[in-house]
C-alpha cells in the first residue's frame, strides 16, 4: 500500500530527528568540550561550539600523555585494549566453537552433563568470582600480564550455547554425507562446520570485541603497571585526581578515542552482523 | 560375480528396539536392487547400514567378498545419494563433486578431470561454478547423483532421491537414473515407498515389512505370484481384494452358498475364478 499523508511523513520524520539528537548530544558536548583548554570548565557552563585548542589537546593526549596522573600515550593504551579485547575475542569463539562441537557431534556420557555445567555458568560472571579468580590468577603470577588480562574471561557459555544451536540446525544427512566423502572430525570442522557458521562467527566477533573492550573492573584490578593499562580503565584514573583541576578536555578526548574502536567494528561489520543473527540458509 | 552379501543382517537399537530380525541378500553385480515397502518397515535402516551410518547388531554384510561390518563408511567404496540431497551449501557444484576425491588425496588435475567428465554425463558443465542454493531440485538431485558418480564406488546407495520433486521431473529422473546405472554397470540398493518407482526401476525387489523380507523376486514375479498377503496388497494399485476363505474338499468355501470349485492348483488361478464367478 503506498500512501501520501505529508503530516505523518513529517512526524515520523520529526521523531527521528529528535532521537537523534538525543542521543547524539553527549557525544557532541564530549567533542566540543574536548576543543577548548581546561580552564573553560571551570566558570560553570558548558561551551556548545568549538574552542580553539582542539589540535593541541587531541596530539597531547593521543601521542604524550592523557593527562591527570596517566602517563602512558592513548595510542599506546589503545593497543593495549586492542589485544585484550582481541585476545578475548578470538579465544571465546574458539573455544566455544570446541565446545559446541564437540557437544552435538560426538557421543560421550554425561554429554548433557556438561552442556549444563557450561552453560551454569552465565550466572557466575567476572564481577561475581572476582575474589577466587584474582586470588588464582595471582598465584599463577600472571598479573600484569596479557595472559591475566584475556584468560579469565575467555570461557563463554553464551557463545557455547548460540554455537550449539547453530549446529544442531545443520541436517543430519549433511554430516553423513562428509562422512561418506570421507572427511574426518577435524576435517568436517574446519571444511563444513567453520564455514556454514561463518556468519554467526562475525555476528558474535562484534558482540565479544565491544565486550572485551568494555572490560573495566578486571583489568582495573590486575593491572598496576603503566604497561598494560587499557584505555577504558584509565578514564577512571584519570578521574580520580586528588588535587587540582580536573582536566575535562583531555578525559573527552580519552573518551572520544576510547569509543572508536567498537564503533569501527560495528559500522564494518553491520552487514554480516545482521545476516548472523536472521539469516539461517542451511 | 557375487558384489555384495548380506547374511542374516539384523538390527537392535540399545533401547531394545528390535528393528530388523535377520534380512539375507545377495546381490550380483550390476545388478539394480529396491528396497521397498510401507513406512516404518526399516528399509531405510537397511540401506543406512549397508552405508555404514548405522551399526549391524547381528550378522555380516560382505561387499566384494570383504567383511565391511567394522569399516567407516569412506571405506567401504559406496556412495550414497540422499533424499534432501545433503550438498554443501557453502561449496560451488565443482567443489561439492570434487570434496570427496580431495579428501581421498587424488591429485588436481586427475579430479578437474573426474568432475568434468561426470559432469559432462549428468549436464551439469554449464553449473559448476554456481552454488546449491542458485540451482532447482532437479539440479541438485542431479549434482547429488554426480558426487556419488565421480568417485567410481563399488556400490551407490539412494535413500528415496526423487521423492522432493515435482511428479513430471520424477519420471523424468527415473529414466535417467536408470539409464546411467546400466551405463555405469554399477551395483545398486535404492530405497523408496513409492511401488512404481520400485517395479519400473528394479532389477530384483525387497519387499520389507516390519523388518523381514517379505519377498525377494522380480517385479513380474512379485506381482504374478506374491509369496505372501503382505505382498499382494501391497504391490498392485488399486491394491489387490483379500478375502478370508476356507479350503474344502468341494472346493474354496468362501461362504454358506458360495463355492469355489478347485480346478487349478494355481494361486493365480484362484484370483481368476473367483472374478469370473461374481461377473456371473
């Protein structure tokens, strides 16, 4: 049905804009407050248009230091968080990509057993073992450490679980038809299995990468290094100052360039994305 | 030459259940065996362990003289078309025939020239560069015939292929399925439901019930001379009148006021008589 009323075009249009704007706001009084020197805060209002020391703020904190008590460069924290929420990424989705596997195709007691054990565990999140995990981790002497910072969070029952039901939607004559043409276990996975799932595997590299980058409370707690600072923890340090003005200009710039990474992964990957998690072509 | 042997072949799934008692067969090579018979009846179960995908409790199944109860199913040199096809949805037409040769480790060049042959035999040269999904249901069943044709097996094995398509194509493919297995001379089991499919395809026919053969002949034979009331209702459409009667010294007493004389020692002659009496 085509229909032409002008007035509910311009209010549905009107809407949107609205909602755009909302959310949108933040994010440019972030930008423009990132423009002006930090003394501009003080006052009490916030500025709503460019400053003119934007170029300055942005080199300082991308190249020097970000300021307020952290004196590692943003470019450098970034590529911290860069491998932490890589290393979290792609160790999640192998391994529960393993473990799907092996729970659908193979047949070994307490199979069910273990499919639920795994997936108890959605209930027992960082935040809640937070204590035990530290305490092994610390003994294992991994803080301050890659190893610390991706290990503890890269088993995943969420990821287990979506992986089992993608499986379990690929008909059964399809795997006795590799087996016919004489494809092994690790055969059938890597040349049937990995590229049937391939669209999930994007779906859930978009939603795990903004999680791992996200990761605040972890590395907060394991990390006491300059070397392995990640950027979404040091926001919080540079907060945390105990004298003197906040420099707020430098903690949006942080902010801004902390926010990148996932938004580049979610424009990137929009496409396969959606078709991950509508699409079922088996 | 005898090609493959199945000696009093039963089936017990752990739960007990007791699919198929004891079925033996031996089937001469070349020759074009269907298993046929009412859903349930576990010809499919048969095929599927003749396959290799399911395990035989009891007795032995020999191909080329060969013990194959034990072996994985890309052992024993059959190849096996599936009813929903089964074809790699992600592989082009090429690499879906070729995936089996691959994994086998033929060189290149000798599988380019395997799939291109087959290919050339089924009509398929124009598609093997498009995916499953781009191609019709006859197209499928037809790339689903050529992975199974390529790999030159001892055996094909077709669990119901032609019954996810439309009645014209069916026929159609029936004949073609036919003709190249006559062409091929390749030994082959095909299971289905559908009896036209089993009389007009079939050198020799099982037909199964409740796991026991039934009957194993001809179609001509089956259906002039059914061993068994299973087989003579179930063969024929519409499906042959059975009526309860008593053998008498007069003759076949089917009622107080009506009987038939014996005059043949015939079966088919008893059919025959008994028609002509009601049209008297």
């Amino acid at each position: 049905m085509i229909e032409n009323r002008p007035w509910l075009t311009f209010a549905s249009h009107a809407t949107l804009f609205t909602g755009i704007a909302l959310v949108a706001l933040p994010v440019w009084l972030a930008l423009v407050a990132s423009t002006h020197p930090a003394s501009a805060f003080g006052v009490g209002h916030i500025p709503l248009w460019f400053g003119d020391a934007g170029a300055e703020t942005w080199g300082t904190v991308l190249f020097e230091k970000a300021g307020n008590g952290v004196d590692t460069p943003v470019w450098f924290m970034m590529l911290n968080s860069l491998i932490m929420a890589l290393g979290i990424t792609f160790g999640k989705i192998a391994i529960s990509l393993l473990s799907a596997y092996a729970i659908v195709f193979f047949r070994f007691p307490f199979r069910n057993l273990c499919f639920w054990v795994i997936f108890m565990t959605l209930m027992l999140p960082v935040e809640v073992r937070i204590v035990p995990t530290y305490e092994v981790v610390a003994n294992l002497d991994l803080l301050n450490s890659y190893t610390g910072l991706t290990l503890p969070l890269i088993a995943s029952a969420t990821a287990t679980f979506l992986f089992r039901q993608c499986f379990l939607s690929i008909p059964g004559e399809l795997v006795e038809a590799a087996r016919m043409d004489g494809a092994g276990p690790w055969r059938f996975f890597f040349d049937i299995l990995l590229p049937l799932s391939r669209t999930n595997i994007a779906a859930l590299f978009v939603i795990l990468f903004i999680y791992g980058w996200n990761q605040y409370l972890w590395p907060l707690l394991i990390t006491t290094d300059d070397a392995y600072y990640t950027l979404v923890m040091s926001i919080k340090r540079m907060l945390s100052v105990t004298d003197g003005d906040i420099a707020w200009n430098q903690i949006m710039a942080t902010t801004l360039l902390a926010m990148l990474p996932p938004v580049a992964v979610v424009i990137g990957m929009q496409k396969l994305f959606v078709k991950g998690l509508v699409d079922s072509e088996k | 030459m005898t090609d493959v042997i199945l000696e009093k072949v039963g089936k017990t799934y752990p739960n007990g259940y007791h699919a198929i008692p004891s079925v033996d067969l031996t089937i001469e090579e070349g020759e074009f065996i269907v298993l046929v018979g009412p859903s349930g009846c576990g010809k499919s179960t048969l095929l599927r362990m003749v396959a290799g995908l399911e395990s035989i409790s009891t007795g032995e199944l020999r191909i080329r003289s060969e013990r194959m109860n034990e072996k994985e199913p890309a052992e024993r040199d059959i190849a096996m078309v599936f009813q929903n096809y089964a074809l790699y949805p992600h592989m082009s037409v090429y690499d879906n025939m070729a995936y089996g040769l691959k994994n086998r480790g033929m060189p290149k060049d000798q599988i380019a020239e395997k799939v291109s042959d087959v290919a050339a035999m089924l009509g398929l040269t124009e598609l093997l560069q498009r995916k499953p999904r781009q191609l019709s249901g006859g197209q499928r069943q037809r790339v689903a015939m050529g992975r199974a044709m390529v790999r030159d097996p001892k055996v094909f094995l077709f669990d119901e292929p032609l019954s996810n398509l439309d009645a014209k194509l069916r026929v159609q493919m029936r004949v073609e399925i036919r003709q190249l297995q006559r062409k091929l001379g390749t030994t082959t089991l095909y299971v289905t439901h559908d009896q036209v499919e089993a009389m007009t395809l079939a050198d020799r026919l099982v037909v199964l019930n409740k796991g026991k053969a039934e009957q194993i002949g001809t179609p001509m034979d089956l259906y002039n001379k059914p061993a068994t009331p299973f087989v003579a209702a179930f063969i024929g459409s519409p499906s042959m009148n059975l009526i309860d009667a008593n053998l008498t010294e007069q003759g076949i007493k089917l009622s107080e006021a009506l009987t038939l004389p014996l005059s043949h020692q015939h079966r088919g002659g008893i059919v025959w008589e008994f028609v002509q009496s009601t049209w008297k």
